[in-house]
C-alpha cells in the first residue's frame, strides 16, 4: 500500500500520530499543497478529489477519508488499539473522532477558507471552486470558542477522552487545538481541564513528530 499525504496539513497530521503511536511504517509520497501539487493531472489520476490523505491498498482500492483508513489499518495492524477494545468503547471513540471534525476542524476551516485571499475560488476543499462567505469567518471563531468549552468540560475528571488510554479521539481532539492556532484563537486560561490534557498530550512522542 502507498500513502499520499501532506504531513502539516490538519487530516494528515491526525493519521501521521496515528501511524506513529501503532508503529505503522508506510511507503509515502508527499503532495505538496503549498506548490499547488494536488491539482496536478498526476495527483488527480490517484485522487480526483485532490485531498490527502489517500491510501491507495495492493487491491487497488483507494481510501481518502481518515476515519476509514483508520478502520483498515487498526484492522490490519491490530497492536495497540486505537479505536477502542470493545463496541462501547469503539462507538465513544467514533462519535468523539466525528464530532471533533463537525464542531472542531470544520470551524476552523470555516475562518481559514472563508477569511483568507489566498482560498478565493477553494472555500471548501475538493474539485468543485466554491467562493468564499466572509461571515462563516465570523462564526468559525465563534464556533472554536464553543468547542473548546465542550472539551473542557468533558475532560473534567479524565486522563484521555475516552477510557483509559490514548485513542483517535485524543488525536482528534489534539489537532483540532493545533489547527486552531492556524487561526490565532488559543484555548482560553478558564479552560484548565483542556489546558492540563494539552500538557499531558504534548509530551507524548507520536506527537511531537512533525513529519
């Protein structure tokens, strides 16, 4: 199997701690989005999406969504579980995984995309041109702000979002606070919960890995 990816961009980087935490070594290509490589007739014959992560399989199927290659690889590469040890746990870690994109990584792209000259044409990603709302700016920074309450309030008490261990929500979560800097918003000094998990997270190897 081959991975294409972009490890500073927020879904890579989720699978990239992924990879990392379970010991997964995967032959890699990187598609540089800065020089644009992902509208590249090349990239589009892989993808025609034109988004990483993609994980093209031996039996020539192709995987584009996080929480899917997630699935497929926990599956493969059974050691050290990251998506749960049992349907509860597993459904509690899924349901955190998505929420932290709808709530989380959606608003921030919502400030990035809508906010920034440079998305004009690409408000969302993908090969459709979308223009630009400048007030889903406006409310993206609002919506960060929310959700880091939801997560402050939920990590009261917890080592890891769910259970007793470093799962993909943990991940999800983790990314979601990095890519809101992206956007200068910073987890506010009220939050202590979230702020003490940050500290905890931080320090752990698979994340501090930048590539």
């Amino acid at each position: 199997m081959k991975l294409y990816t972009f490890p500073p961009a927020p879904n890579p980087r989720r699978l990239s701690i992924f990879l990392e935490e379970k010991g997964i070594d995967l032959d890699t290509q990187v598609v540089d989005l800065m020089a644009g490589e992902q509208f590249s007739q090349e990239y589009r014959a892989i993808n025609p999406c034109g988004t990483v992560p993609a994980l093209f399989l031996d039996k020539g199927v192709l995987l584009t969504e996080v929480v899917g290659i997630y699935s497929y690889l926990e599956s493969t590469f059974p050691e050290t579980p990251l998506l749960g040890a049992d349907n509860l746990s597993r459904a509690e870690i899924l349901s955190w995984d998505h929420r932290c994109f709808v709530e989380g990584f959606q608003a921030v792209a919502e400030v990035l995309r809508n906010g920034n000259k440079a998305f004009s044409g690409r408000a969302l990603p993908g090969p459709v041109a979308y223009e630009q709302i400048p007030e889903l700016a406006v409310r993206g920074h609002q919506r960060i702000q929310a959700f880091y309450q939801v997560l402050d309030k939920h990590l009261r008490g917890r080592q890891y979002m769910v259970g007793d261990s470093f799962t993909v929500a943990d991940i999800a979560a983790w990314v979601f606070v990095e890519f809101s800097g992206w956007v200068k918003e910073r987890v506010p000094e009220a939050c202590t919960a979230l702020t003490s998990w940050c500290e905890r997270t931080k320090a752990r190897p698979s994340v501090q890995l930048k590539s």
